[in-house]
C-alpha cells in the first residue's frame, strides 16, 4: 500500500535543460521513502488564488537521497509558474500516486520507449531494472533537436521528425527498425508518450507479440480517483472504465482500448 503524503516540500533547484523543458528537484525524504517508477505526484503549481486551482500531475523521474525530480514541459499557466521556482521556495505536493510499472516480470531485455515529455519518468525506471538485472534499450522521440534529454538513460536511440537528431522520423518506427534487426527471446516493452503513439506502439507490440505496458496521461484534478476526469476505456473487465490516476497510470497495452 502506497504511504501517500501531502507536504510542503523545499525546492532545490529548477533549471531549463531543454526547449521548454525544465528539471525541477526538491526535497521529500517521506515521498522518496515509498516512491516507485511509475508512479507520479499532483503539485499545486501557485498559492491559491495565484494561479490554477487544479493541481498538475507529474511522473517522477528520478529520485536521489531525499530529492526526487520532475522533468517537464511549460505547457500553460501553471507549468510557467513551476518554472519560475527557485532554492528556497516551497511547493505543495501530494505523492507518491498510481500504480507503479510491473518490473519484476519474466523477461531479460527490457525495451524503453518515450515520445516527447514522456520520457520523464524513464530514468526511475531504468535504475530500477539495473537492480533487476535487466538488459536495457532505450528509444526516445522528439520533434527537433532542440528537445532532446537523455541522462540517466542507458543505451539510447533517439528519432526525431525533422531529422535533425538520430533516425529521421518517429519512435514506433525507430523501435519497429531495431526489432527487425534483433531477435528477442524475452523483451518487455515499458512506454510513455502521447496516445497517438502508444496506439501505434500498442499495435506493434501486437504484431511482434512482445508484452508491453503503457504509463498513460489523463486530465487529472484530483489524482486519488475521485473526480473521475482520467478515464480509460478497459478491453474486458466487470468495470467498463479504469481511472489513470487510481488504477493506472500503468496498464499492458492488452488491458485498455486507447
């Protein structure tokens, strides 16, 4: 059972490392305590009355002693305001939230697929399967050059749609090109990334009949299932809809219609 607090938490640092993109750190020794990849935190991004109501939902990213970092997109208002922290602010934080990706399953290479913002929690995850044993390749998309991020990741492949860096073209294709090439015995997919390229993946992972789960976005306002804004439509189950926030955000691809 997830140890889920809400805090005020100490910002440590909060610096640009991409177009748009920003690396925010801060400290919660209680978050990092029970945190698990996959798994995200739902920021209050101003004080009340400053800014959004709704809080944002973030995947975590990394975590390190007692500081865990969020890598993310300015997007709107209040990923502006959450770019603007500096050392010494505080942020309101609820965490950690959702259901972590399922590591510990029979297979020996684990395949690493991200679109975009979706790589963030990608880092979390490939220290984890480290620590399983686990053979990692990584493949990571983005529109430009300019958007590309890859620390903390192991064996990196990256398209982008214009060309500019790496395959010239998008991640389903990059990864579809490298399974033509190897032949896995035992691979498992983990993805994050827009729908329209979890559906293509989701299709892929199909065809190639390789296990894959997805860590899918939702409108998230409350991040505890309540406000049911995040819902996704099952293959087959006694309940027609999963909550992202609850249920998920991981689920195999076999497990929802996207």
């Amino acid at each position: 059972m997830n140890s889920m607090v809400q805090q005020l938490c100490p910002v440590q640092s909060c610096k640009k490392i991409a177009t748009d993109t920003f690396l925010l750190r801060f400290n919660s020794p209680d978050i990092v305590a029970s945190a698990q990849p996959g798994q995200f935190v739902n920021i209050l991004t101003a004080e009340i009355g400053k800014g959004p109501l709704l809080r944002r939902p973030f995947s975590i990213s990394r975590v390190e002693d007692n500081i865990i970092e969020l890598i993310f997109h300015v997007v709107g208002i209040g990923t502006n305001l959450l770019s603007q922290n500096q050392p010494g602010d505080w942020i309101d934080v609820i965490g950690p939230l959702g259901q972590p990706f399922h590591r510990d399953a029979d297979y020996g290479t684990a395949l690493l697929v991200a679109g975009g913002i979706g790589v963030a929690p990608l880092p979390f995850l490939t220290n984890d399967l480290l620590k399983y044993g686990k053979r990692i390749e990584t493949f990571v998309g983005y529109r430009n050059a300019g958007q590309v991020f890859t620390k903390h990741l192991q064996n990196v492949r990256i398209a982008t749609d214009d060309g500019s860096d790496g395959f010239h073209g998008n991640v389903v294709q990059l990864l579809e090109l490298f399974l033509n090439q190897n032949n896995f015995q035992k691979a498992k997919i983990f993805a994050c990334g827009p729908t329209v390229m979890l559906k293509a993946l989701t299709e892929l992972a199909k065809r190639k009949s390789i296990c894959c789960e997805l860590s899918l976005e939702g409108q998230m306002a409350c991040g505890i299932g309540i406000c049911q804004g995040c819902a996704v439509e099952r293959t087959e189950d006694t309940a027609k809809y999963a909550l992202v926030c609850k249920d998920g955000p991981a689920f195999l691809s076999t497990e929802v219609n996207l």
